[in-house]
C-alpha cells in the first residue's frame, strides 16, 4: 500500500506539471508512439548452498514515447526486477521490485533562430553517463560501453543522474552542433531534508567528437539554524555534483571512450574542507580499437558497488576487462555480434587502491576475481536476442558448479 501510495502521489505532481503545458498543444494534434521493452533472465546457484541450487531471477522495463506534432513529447520508463522465481514457483507469487523510471513532458519551440527545449520530469531524466541525451539531441549512432549495459531501462548505468521532481530549460546553438542548459529540481539524496538542486549543463557533437557535461550543487532546505531557531532558510551544507561522457573517434573506427564524475563532495560553512566518499567516485576509460574483422575494447574502471549490482558483464568495484567482438558475422539478412569479455576485479576496491593493486598484485593478498564471459547477440524480429555464459574462474576449482552463469536477454523496438 506505501508502494501505491507513492506512486500515486508522483504521477499526481506530473499529471499537475503537465496540465500546464499539455494546452499548448492541440487536443486533435496527430501523435505518433514509439518505444522499447527488455527482459533478462539469469541462471546462477546460490553461493550460500553447499551444493548446486539454482536460482533463476528477471529484469525488465518499459520505454515509451509520445511525439504530438505541436512539438510536445511525453516520456515514460517503468523497470522491474524479480527475486529467485525457482523457489517460490514459477506460477506462484513471486517478490519484485517495481519503479517508475521516468515521467517527463518537453515542449520544443524556437525563439527568434535559437532552438528552445522545456521540460518537466520526475525520476530519472536524460542522466549523465548514458548517451541518450546525446542520441536524442544530435541523432548519433550509440557510444555507451558494452560495459555499462542494463536491462533496468534505457540508460545503462550514470555517473550523474539528474534525479527528483523539477523541470530543464536548453537552447540548441544555431552556430554550432551544441547545447546548453540549467536544470532545477528537489530530491532527498542525501539527506530527509528537501534538497534543492541546480545544475549547469553543456553538450556538443562533430565528426570525431562528442561531450556531455555537467555540473551543480544540492542544498538541503533547512528552516532552523544551529541555535534550534525557527528561521525562513538555512543552508549549512552543499552537496556537488559532476559528470562527464565523452567519444574521441567513432565506433567505426575506433577512439577513446570516458566518462567519470562524483557524487555527494560535501561543503560546510564552518569549514572549507571538501569531503567525499570513494564509494561515490565513477570512472571508465576505455580505448576501442577496430580491425577489419574485429573490435577490441580494454577498460579501466573504478565504479560505486550500487552501479555495478545492475550491469551485465562486471561484479566487483574496480578492475579492468577486454572486450574481443565482432558485429559483421551475417546469417541470410542479419548481422550477429559475437565475441567475449575476459574481467579481472577486486571487491571493495576503488580508484584510490590502484597504485596498491598494481605495486602488491598477489602479494597483498586479495586475489582477484577472474571471468570469462563468450556472448552472442543475434537479430529478432524487431529487436535482439543476446545469450551468454559467464565462468569465475577463480571459483572453478573449488566449486565448479557455482562458478557458471547463465543469462538471456532479449530487447525490442516496438
């Protein structure tokens, strides 16, 4: 019922948002839908058995879009992921996690020969990190690491997300393949407190090039002072915020994919000490090389365990893979992709334990975790069917049987 209830109360807030600017297009105005939904399912047994028991659990979502020829867009994005289904029984009750992902409504217009975009969200909007910014305001081919893939929703993983209750006003420079903007909005990522947030945006894409970057701060909404004094508002602390994704070269021919930022670097008044938590600190670096008839990634990552427990190739904070693929194998009309991911990382390592990882290796004594991960991705009527086996082959010798995972995934274009 708390579930509902709140769900109730977000679509009530956007329902009021976008009574303001739903006028502004015609009722009787034409409208076209598009959209995507995803499913994975996952294999593995539970590590707490000292046998082989498997558990079998799904992950899913829902995108979709409505384009009204006034100019108006309204997006929604739904994810779900279930628990173990083997034990509950595949036709009983079985405990999953809901969320509504994104609620937004964008009304473009131009001022003068200026492009103008405005909008007003809730929950999860256009996010650092994710290239969809990117693809929707420049309609570039998708540069997001194989790494960062989610079937929780369209936008994989952020370094940034753009999170709460609050709307974004962009201008699209005539001058140059570039955009900028302000975002404002109330969340309670940090504290219970309403944390009002205001952002700075800026994009760009040309030939060999592409950025997306922002940057900002939170304030917590207090009204009483150290003292326990009723006052109209004090701000003790700012929480800031950055990140950035950027593409040197093209995935045709290769480059150097990044992105990285930080989360919650706390600024008191009484002190100007700057605070942050490794935990909070997102970085990827990623040289891609391609070859006539393969593509080579090599990645560098130190990544929040909170991002990492919804990906699809890594476990653990930090480490490196190598990605070795090909997407120009044909069958009849369609082109399959196939290739494997080889992972080594460290559990509850961060980017500040590098130079003790490199130095030590085993000598530290945390061996780390090594895996294997052979995939196939293959064309399906409207979308694709991605299949992949990951081996840990650390655990292989001592459990074999709990070192094999099996994943299927399909994602659709509807």
């Amino acid at each position: 019922m708390i579930m509902i209830q709140k769900i109730r109360n977000t679509i009530c807030c956007f329902s009021a948002a976008a009574a303001f600017l739903i006028p502004i297009a015609p009722v009787s105005a034409a409208s076209a839908f598009t959209g995507n939904a995803g499913v994975k399912g996952d294999l593995v047994s539970n590590s707490s058995s000292d046998h082989y028991d498997p558990q079998f659990t799904l992950q899913s979502f829902f995108a979709g879009q409505f384009d009204f020829s006034s100019n108006t867009t309204i997006r929604s994005e739904f994810s779900m992921q279930t628990a173990d289904i083997i034990e509950s029984g595949i036709f009983n009750d079985t405990d999953a996690k809901f969320k509504i992902d994104e609620l937004s409504l964008t009304k473009q217009f131009t001022v003068g020969s200026l492009l103008n975009f405005a909008s007003l969200f809730a929950g999860t909007y256009e996010p650092i990190g994710s290239d969809i910014f990117l693809r929707r305001h420049f309609g570039i081919e998708p540069i997001d690491s194989m790494l960062t893939q989610s079937w929780l929703g369209l936008k994989g993983s952020t370094v940034h997300p753009f999170y709460g209750i609050g709307g974004s006003f962009l201008i699209n420079f005539d001058t140059a393949p570039a955009i900028g903007g302000v975002y404002i909005y109330v969340n309670h990522e940090n504290t219970d407190k309403y944390e009002l947030n205001a952002d700075l945006r800026f994009a760009c894409s040309f030939d060999n090039f592409c950025l997306d970057f922002a940057a900002g701060a939170g304030a917590p909404l207090n009204s009483e002072n150290s003292s326990g004094e009723k006052v109209f508002l004090v701000i003790d602390t700012l929480y800031i915020h950055s990140g950035v994704e950027m593409m040197i070269g093209s995935r045709y021919r290769g480059g150097l994919f990044a992105e990285g930022g930080f989360q919650s670097m706390s600024v008191t008044r009484d002190s100007n000490d700057f605070s942050c938590s490794a935990d909070d600190v997102y970085v990827l670096v990623e040289p891609r090389f391609v070859a006539k008839n393969f593509k080579l990634n090599f990645s560098l990552f130190s990544l929040p365990q909170e991002t990492v427990d919804s990906l699809f190739f890594i476990d653990d904070s930090l480490g490196l893979d190598i990605a070795l693929y090909t997407d120009s194998l044909q069958l009849r009309t369609a082109m399959i992709t196939a290739g494997f991911h080889t992972t080594i990382s460290y559990p509850g390592k961060h980017l500040s334990d590098w130079e003790t990882v490199l130095q030590n290796g085993y000598d530290s004594g945390e061996e780390p975790n090594v895996k294997v991960s052979p995939f196939l991705t293959v064309p399906f009527h409207s979308g694709s069917l991605q299949t992949m086996i990951q081996a840990v082959v650390t655990n292989f010798k001592d459990s074999p049987e709990k070192s094999i995972i099996f994943n299927i995934a399909y994602k659709a274009t509807l």
